[in-house]
C-alpha cells in the first residue's frame, strides 16, 4: 500500500489539471499562433508560467485504484500488476484467466 500523503496530493494534481484545463488550452493555442504577434505570444507565455505547476495534466501521475501502487499500472484496468494478478486468480475480472501448467 502507498502511502496516503502520496495518493492524496495526486489526488489534488488531478483535480486541480481538472479546474485549470480550459485556462491551459487557451494560453497554449494563443502561443502556438503563428499570426499572433510576438509580443502576444511572449505574454501568453508569462501569463502560463504564472499558472500553479501542479495544474500540469503530465504531473498527475497513474496510481493503482486498490493499492495507489505507481508502478506496473495496466491503464485498461486502473491497477497494478500485483493487483491484477490476485482478482484475476480470485475470478473477479471478467475474460481474464490466470495461466497454470
């Protein structure tokens, strides 16, 4: 199990990527404009910097749904591999069949 304070401040990444989305879009297409004038661009730019970092969508990291485990997370799933393994061996993911020979 991860800890808490980890889960808990993604948590926060992810609603906070969530609220400042539109804000990101908008200064991002403005200073990829090519007919922008430079100075409009430079602006956008600063107006960008000024944004909380955490407001990133790339700084929301993928954590496992059961355990907040960061690592070996199957996206399809929302779980880790170690996750994935016991619920499959318990027959509690559908079309999923733990392999044995």
């Amino acid at each position: 199990m991860a800890k808490k304070s980890s889960v808990e401040k993604n948590n926060r990444r992810r609603k906070m990527a969530k609220q400042f989305a539109g804000r990101r879009a908008k200064l991002k297409a403005i200073q990829m404009d090519k007919k922008a004038s430079m100075e409009d661009r430079f602006a956008a730019g600063l107006k960008l910097a000024e944004l909380p970092r955490n407001s990133s969508k790339t700084r929301v990291r993928n954590r496992c749904e059961l355990s907040g485990r960061p690592r070996a997370y199957y996206r399809k799933h929302k779980l880790s591999r170690i996750a994935l393994r016991e619920l499959g061996s318990k027959g509690l993911i559908p079309g999923l069949v733990k392999s044995s020979w």
